[in-house]
C-alpha cells in the first residue's frame, strides 16, 4: 500500500527565489508545505517508504508546478525545516527543460510543471479522498487502509475551489481527521497515525 499525501499552496512560491531566512515572510507559505513533507515523509526512525509527497505549488512566476518526493527512494532527508527548505530551494531552481511529465533532481525527488492534474495522471490507480473539515469521520472509511490512498489537504487557504470540482468529478470521498481545523503539518500527522493503525489491524 502506497500512501500520497498532496499538500496544494495557493501562493507557495513555485520559484526558488525566496529567503530562507525569512520562509514564512518571501514563499507564500512553503514553510507550511515543508512541515508537510516532513510529517508526511519521516517517522523517528527515518524516512517511511511507503510515502510520496506532493507540493502543489500555485504562487509566483513558474506556477504551478509540482515537487515530487518518494520515500522509497530518496535518501538524506533531515527532519528540520531549515534543512528542507533548502533542498526545496534547490530543486525549484532547475531550469525548465520543456520536458512534460516529472524531472528528477536526484533520485526520489523530482518536479513537473502542472497542477493537481499532474498529480493525478502520475498516480491513475491511487484512490482519491480530499481532507476537509466538517466532512464524515476518517474513521468510517473503513477501506482507506486497504487501498492506495491519495490524501489532498489545503494550506491556510484551504482547497482550491477548482481542484475541489476536479476531485469531486473524479469521485474523491471527503473525509475529516476530527472536529477543530488544524494547521495542514497536524492533518498529514494524523492521518499517517490513522494509516499507521489500519496498518498494524491487517
Ligand atoms: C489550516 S486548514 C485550512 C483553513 C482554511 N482557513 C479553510 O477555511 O479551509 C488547512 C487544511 O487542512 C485540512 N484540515 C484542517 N483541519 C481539518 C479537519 N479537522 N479535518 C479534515 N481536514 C482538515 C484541510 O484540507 C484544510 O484545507
């Protein structure tokens, strides 16, 4: 079972020309999203291997793109920010070739120009559910463990009315980690957790 986590930053910065001193200050947020990857990709241990992480990154002059990490195959993630804002900035650094469909960077990580859509045609097997608060408990999709789940969650913007319509036209469930809406970091959390526990019951 392969878990994919899509974080989609409304005006996260698909562009490497923001301050790493000042992330939350020059990215549109992708300090947000770089919490994402390291709840998504890392437990104590070190980098869980049935995870890919998406940024859906809508902001700035190269918008949108997509940054791609697979944690089957990359290797020296380091769980502080810093160290991933980095490796973002250098990533979204690489000139656009033309090329459509994913670039990889280095083994496990890679960026492609798009949006959810991007997202979707990479993963046509995945079983799509979009995490909103308000919607039916996670802990009634009984199935989510047993499929290749594709999880969306919003940053402070929340979802994109569009990408919204697509997944609902493509049949995404929605579903709610509980009843107070938390930061997106906390949502991949919790849903690793959720995961982590159909996991262990099978
Ligand atoms: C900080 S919240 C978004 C808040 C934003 N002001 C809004 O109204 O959508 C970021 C994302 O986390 C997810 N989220 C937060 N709390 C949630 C909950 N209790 N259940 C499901 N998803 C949640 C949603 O995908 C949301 O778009």
């Amino acid at each position: 079972v392969i878990r994919r986590f899509v974080v989609i930053g409304q005006k996260a910065t698909a562009s490497d020309d923001f301050i790493l001193d000042d992330l939350p200050g020059t990215s549109g947020r992708l300090d947000i999203l770089v919490r994402c990857l390291r709840a998504a990709l890392l437990s104590s241990h070190g980098v869980r291997h049935d995870v890919i992480a998406y940024l859906v990154l809508l902001g700035g002059p190269r918008a949108p793109r997509v940054l791609r990490i697979d944690g089957a195959l990359a290797h020296f993630l380091r769980p502080d920010e810093r160290s991933l804002a980095v490796l973002v900035k250098k990533v979204l650094a690489l000139p656009d070739d033309g090329t459509t469909g994913f670039v990889q960077f280095r083994r496990g990580i890679a960026i492609a120009r798009g949006g959810i859509e991007r997202v979707l045609a990479d993963a046509p097997a995945a079983v799509p559910f979009v995490l909103e608060e308000g919607a039916p408990d996670i802990r009634a999709a009984d199935d989510m463990g047993a499929v290749d789940p594709l999880l969306v969650i919003g940053d402070h913007f929340g979802i994109p009315e569009e990408a919204r319509a697509g997944l609902e036209a493509i049949g995404a469930r929605r579903v709610s980690i509980g009843p107070v809406s938390v930061h997106a970091d906390d949502v991949v959390a919790i849903v690793n957790n959720e995961l982590d526990r159909r996991a262990v019951a099978r």
